[in-house]
C-alpha cells in the first residue's frame, strides 16, 4: 500500500491549547492529511462524524489519538481492499500506555472471533458483540446508504454505530489477524466511573435494536452490565438500577444469557 492509496483524516474537536500545541499540529503542513478543527467541544462521537463527512475513500477505518496501528497492519489491511464484504473485523492488543505491559482491555472482541474461529458463533454473532469502531474496516457507501453515524454522547457514542452497522449487513469477514493497539491509562473514559448511566441507558438502546432485528441470543442483559460496571459503588449501582427498572429491562435476556455462558462453560471443560 502506497501513501496516495489513502486519505489521513485528523478531527480535533476543541482540545486545550494549553496541552496541545496547535503551532506544530500533527499533519497541518502535510498535503496528505485533511485536518479540522472544530470548535463543538462535543466529545469522541461527534469528531468522527465530522471525519465521516469529508471521507471519500472505499473503506473507513478509525483510529483514536491514543492508540496506534501494530506495525505490519497496512500489509495486512491490503489483502483486503477488494473485499466483498461490508465490513472486515481484526482482533487488536492493548498495552498500558506508560510500561507498554500487555492488557486485556479488547478481550471481548477477541474472545467473539476466537468463539468463531472455533465455530461456535457466526459472523454476524461477532460484529452484534464488537461495539468498538476501531480494529475494523467498513465501506464507506455501506454506512451512508444505511446512514449510520456516531451517537454524540460523553461516552458509549460507538455502541450504536456498531450495533446498526452489524444489524444491517450479512457482508462481513472475520479475521485472525491483528492490525490496531489500544492504549490505557488511568483517568481515561474508558477506565472512568463517571457517567455509568449514560452507558447503561445507551446498552438498553442496543439491546431493543438488536432485538428489533431478532437478535435475541446477542443481548447482554442490563443487570450484568450493572454488576460488572457499579459493583464497587452502592450509589452507582442503585441509580443504575433505578434506570433499568423504570425501563422495564432488567433482566431482559438473562435467561438466554445463563445458558449461553453454561454452554460455553461446559465446551472449555
């Protein structure tokens, strides 16, 4: 892959000058990257929004400024730029992002393309659990014709875009292969409890798409995810819990859920 065969898109949306030197802007002064500046303060969502709007190219595929590609992904990513398919999922790494010591911050994604590797899911079972944007290649003409975009949300804002994006293709390839790293830190959204009922309204949101296109055995009921999330906060917890009661779907799916889990329990043994 050669460097006119793709286009670099660099979204800042409103980021302190007082961290970031705008002066020496990464690909400012480089004429293969398209830098915009925005000025919405809206969040992770709504840059890649505005990235989406100015792509021309065939395939998309997201990077965080955290984050990097492995070395050897774009050889990898070439094999695949005449696919078919609406959307190509590789597995990722993650390293802490000071000591670069191996994480397990992507286990979900790829223990999904694992389950497929061995046969026990489809395809289609994959992408409905890879909420992530990154790791991924997708058309470009595939998210417009479905008009699919980013919630513009503090955070989740990629769980819905996932979510239709897999609901609305049986056009999708998985991969073994690895192309993308995650960094974490602490202090990071990802790693924050800040905004707990942000993630758990927009998680019942994605189970009803899911459900609405039949994707029963999918759905990841809300009181695990509660569990998972506020389990060390009692206030959080409670909120949380509220939430998913007054939408009637705190065990939505449960059942399916416990067996789902004794299944894969009884394979492993």
């Amino acid at each position: 892959m050669m460097l006119g065969d793709f286009e670099i898109i660099v979204v800042d949306d409103n980021s302190n000058p007082e961290f970031v030197d705008f002066d020496k802007f990464p690909g400012m002064n480089d004429s293969s990257v398209e830098v915009y500046l925005t000025k919405e303060g809206k969040g992770a969502g709504y840059a890649r929004n505005v990235g989406l709007k100015y792509a021309k190219g065939i395939w998309i595929i997201f990077a965080d400024a955290d984050d990097f590609f492995v070395p050897n992904a774009f050889s990898i990513i070439d094999n695949y730029l005449d696919n078919n398919a609406d959307m190509i999922l590789f597995k990722s790494q993650s390293v802490d992002s000071e000591t670069f010591e191996v994480m397990k911050r992507n286990v979900t994604t790829n223990s999904a393309i694992d389950e497929y590797l061995e046969g026990r899911l489809t395809a289609k079972n994959v992408a409905l659990r890879y909420y992530v944007p990154w790791g991924r290649m997708i058309k470009s003409n595939f998210i417009r014709d479905n008009d699919i975009h980013f919630d513009e949300i503090v955070v989740s804002n990629d769980v819905m875009f996932a979510t239709k994006a897999a609901c609305n293709t049986d056009e999708i390839q998985i991969s073994s292969n690895i192309i993308y790293c995650i960094t974490f830190r602490k202090g990071s959204l990802w790693n924050s409890k800040r905004n707990i009922d942000i993630r758990i309204k927009t998680h019942i949101r994605r189970n009803s798409y899911i459900l609405k296109y039949g994707y029963k055995e999918d759905i990841i009921p809300v009181i695990v995810c509660i569990h998972k999330w506020c389990k060390h906060s009692l206030k959080l917890y409670l909120k949380c819990l509220y939430i998913a009661i007054s939408s009637g779907v705190l065990f939505q799916g449960f059942f399916l859920y416990i067996k789902r889990k004794m299944r894969n329990k009884k394979f492993h043994n």
